[in-house]
C-alpha cells in the first residue's frame, strides 16, 4: 500500500491524547482513504497513534453518530502478519510514506507545538 496524498486535517483528542488527523489516500482499493492519527513522540518526531477508516458520509452524518462504526481503527487489519503478530516494518514504511509528504511534518510540529 503506497500513499498517494496526505493532507493534516487538524488537531484532535483520543485516549492516547493530543494528535492530529491526516487525511490519507492511498492505491490499495480497499482503503482508498483513511485517516490516520499522529502525536508526539520522544524522539522528537511523531507517532502513529490509530489508522482509521471512514465509512461516515460527511454529508449525510456530519455529527459523532455512535449509532455505527463510522471511523473503524484498521491498523491491526493493515499491519499484521499471517501468524497475527504487528508487521512493524510495513507499518513504519506507511507511517514514513506520510510524514515524508509534502508539509504535513511542518504542520505536525506546528499544531503539536514542536516548533
């Protein structure tokens, strides 16, 4: 799976705390578009906090509906190997796939306030 456009979406909250959102497209036609979520890491980057799917049509459920799995965290579903276990290499490409787009690190650090 190879990611075709990223674009930071802005700021959020989720269990694991402050992040962003990153609007992802990618080649694979079963996950055309998925957003996924960065926070800071200790390294002075960022990590991946969840890869969600969206099946909200902003349309029609422009509001929290908990009615249905509207955002799926798929990241399991995407990374892990045949004998379940996490494929941390294809998951860390994926990951560097994004931040390597285009202003997206510049505008992680600046909504995570990293400068």
């Amino acid at each position: 799976m190879n990611v075709t456009e990223a674009k930071v979406r802005g700021k959020a909250e989720r269990n694991e705390g402050r992040c962003c959102e990153v609007e992802v497209h990618t080649d694979r036609p079963e996950t055309p578009e998925l957003i996924a979520y960065f926070g800071p890491s200790s390294d002075n980057d960022f990590d991946m906090v969840a890869v969600v799917r969206s099946d909200a049509d902003e349309a029609a459920d422009w509001f929290d509906n908990s009615m249905h799995n509207a955002y799926e965290d798929i990241a399991i579903e995407l990374f892990e190997t045949s004998t379940m276990k996490t494929d941390w290499g294809r998951r860390e490409t994926f990951k560097e796939q994004i931040l390597s787009y285009p202003g997206i690190r510049t505008e992680l650090g600046r909504l995570l306030d990293r400068g």
